[in-house]
C-alpha cells in the first residue's frame, strides 16, 4: 500500500460541520493520516481527541459575520479588526511553526465560513481543498467579512472546491468555477443504520441551534391543526433555543395551549434513540445547504418530512422515501399521512437509499480520489 496522505483539516466548533467532518475523516481512514485544527479547545476538538484523532488549536476567527445589531456596533468592529491582523494574519505562521516541519500534502478547510485555508496551505507548501457547507447569507443571514468579492477570489485561487448539494453549488456559481465539485456528505457508517417499527407516541424536531430560520414556529402551527394532539401523539424538540426565538414559541404554546404536548429536551449527545422511536421527523428550516439531520433521520428508520426547498430536494422523493411540504396546511396533512398510516415500505427505501449515497463507506473513495488528482496532477 502507497504511504497515506497527510491532511490538515481546520474545523469550526459546534453545528453540523465537525459531525460531518468526523464522518470523512473516518471514511478515509484507509489512506489518510488527518490532523485537525481548531480556534480553541471547546466540544468539538475534546471529541476528536476522544476519538484518538491528532488534533491542534491555533486561535483564529471564522470568515462569516452575522447580521445582527450587536456584530455592528463599533466596539464589535474593532475588535474584529483587531483579530484580523493579530490571528487570522498570523495563523499561516503559527501553524507551520507548531507543524513542526512534517509534510501536509492536503489542508482541507471544513467549512465555506473559515477563510483561511488557502494562506495556510501556501505557508505549508500543500494543496488548498475548500468545503462549502452552508449558504451562509439565506441560512444563516450572514456573509464573509472582507465582502463577496474577496471570497469568490479565494474559491477561485483554491485547488478544489467541494459542495455538499447542488444547491450549494448553484449558490455559489460552481459553474463559473474550473475547479469545483458536487459530492454529498458522509453521514453515517451502514453499521449504524437500525429499524424499529414500534414507534413511541411522538414526532421530533431537532436542531443544534433552534432560530427562526429553522422553522419551529412553523411545525407547532402544522401541529396544532393536525389531528395528532386529539390522538395523544406530542411533539419532542432536541436543541438549544435562541432567548429571542423562545418568547414566540412560548406565545404559541400559549395560543394553542401546547404547553403539555410540546416537550422540550434540550441539547442532546445522543440523538439515536429519539430517532428510531419517533413517527416521523421534521425539518421545516426556511433553507438547508444539505439537511445532515433528516438523512440521519433516514438511517434509523424514522420517516422524514422537509420543506419543498433547498438541498433535500436533491434526495428525497415524495411518498417513496421521505414527504414534502410548502406550506402549514400541507405540513399538517403530511403529520397526519405519515402518522396514522403504515410507513414500512418508506422506512425500508429511505434506509437502503441512505446507506448508498450517505454512508461512510461510498463516501471515502470519492474525497480521495479528489485528493489523488491535486497530488498527481497539480492545480
């Protein structure tokens, strides 16, 4: 066997995007010696630890500025400024220094919102590989701190690009990129994957972050005028709450006196039972780059509902392994199809489909094989 590959990931903390990445780097394991870097020692960067991965910390400061009044105000952009010169000007430096002099063949930048990748492949002699995730802008309503321009130059100076949809992909104009590529994430291993057909009395909705653009207000309203609350089925909610985004929800239980049927479970580890036990998991977010959890949903058996937009349109076809919706009249239908008919058949497609495009196992080869040509063939 060739000698492996060595790739330096640098990774945010929280949110989808270090899951996923720990997805790829297990996937590649049979031809890859990894090395992450994170901006400080927060959750994520314990897990990989904990998963016997190498992992370093370089303080830095994620490309994505919010639009929101307290990234605006003048103390906020100073301080921005100031991070600007003393870390992310810096970090290249800093992290060929702690490198120690071993060879980086790859550094795989994790995330569209971390705009450093290219500076730090240049001071480490390697390939730069930039992975779009998220739309930034219409999910998160954020946008790149030195302005679009700046960003579309550093896709273009990257040595490939990576989207996780197409969706991603026409958002950021791949077809005006020579070096851009559509591959969908690594979610699960099929070893994972489980079925459980005795369902407990509850739908689920589940989000690291719950915000506005994620769309519970949303679900509750579907809820409350579907005919699951008069057939004793609650809803469960797993995540943290934004304390703005919670007074509207709690006007809403209160509005349709929710407050005992809609349970809320908070920030979960381990969202695996909640999925195989549900009747059906909904993801009613105003616009997805991928929809991780809905596939994750796909794994263990539980059949999925999404909102008619955005990456999950890419995979999920309605009535054969998932429904969708457009809008809280139609939601409600579907709470009521999927609840109060027998969805085997759906469960047993969204599964099969699962492990063949979403699985650790398919997903490796074609990473790697993005990897191979940078290597063999130059930019």
């Amino acid at each position: 066997m060739k000698d492996k590959i060595t790739v330096l990931f640098i990774s945010n903390q929280g949110g989808g995007a270090p899951k996923s990445l720990l997805n790829m780097i297990k996937s590649l394991g049979e031809w890859v010696t990894p090395i992450v870097l994170f901006e400080n020692d927060w959750y994520d960067y314990q897990l990989f630890v904990s998963e016997g991965i190498e992992s370093v910390i370089v303080p830095f400061r994620m490309g994505m500025v919010l639009d929101r009044p307290e990234y605006k105000t003048r103390k906020w952009r100073l301080h921005r400024l100031l991070d600007e010169f003393w870390l992310n000007k810096r970090v290249a430096r800093r992290v060929a220094k702690k490198n120690g002099g071993r060879k980086i063949d790859i550094v795989h930048t994790n995330t569209g919102a971390i705009t450093i990748g290219n500076e730090v492949a240049k001071a480490l002699k390697a390939k730069s590989v930039w992975h779009l995730r998220e739309f930034q802008d219409i999910d998160f309503g954020g946008k790149p701190y030195e302005g679009w321009q700046s960003f579309y130059k550093k896709l273009r100076e990257a040595d490939a690009v990576i989207g996780i949809t197409k969706a991603i992909g026409e958002h950021f104009h791949f077809n005006e990129l020579s070096n851009a590529n559509v591959i969908w994430n690594a979610v699960r291993s099929k070893k994972d994957s489980v079925v459980n057909l005795d369902k407990e009395n509850y739908i689920l909705y589940c989000s690291s972050m719950i915000v506005p653009a994620k769309g519970l207000h949303e679900l509750i309203e579907a809820y409350a005028q579907s005919k699951l609350l008069s057939e004793g089925v609650n809803l469960k909610v797993v995540g943290i709450m934004d304390k703005d985004y919670w007074k509207k929800i709690n006007q809403l239980l209160a509005r349709y006196h929710l407050r005992e049927n809609v349970i809320f479970e908070g920030s979960q580890d381990n969202v695996k039972p909640y999925f195989e036990k549900a009747k059906a998991f909904v993801l009613p977010s105003l616009n997805e780059g991928l929809g991780r959890v809905v596939v994750e949903a796909m794994f263990y058996g539980c059949p999925v509902i999404v909102r008619k937009m955005g990456g999950p349109t890419e995979y999920i076809q309605d009535g054969k392994n998932g429904y969708f919706f457009s809008d809280t009249e139609e939601l409600a239908s579907k709470l009521n199809l999927i609840c109060f008919t027998n969805q085997k058949k759906l469960i047993c497609r969204e599964q099969i489909f699962a492990e063949a495009n979403f699985s650790e196992e398919v997903y490796g080869k074609k990473i790697y094989n993005i990897y191979q040509t940078l290597l063999n063939n130059g930019k």
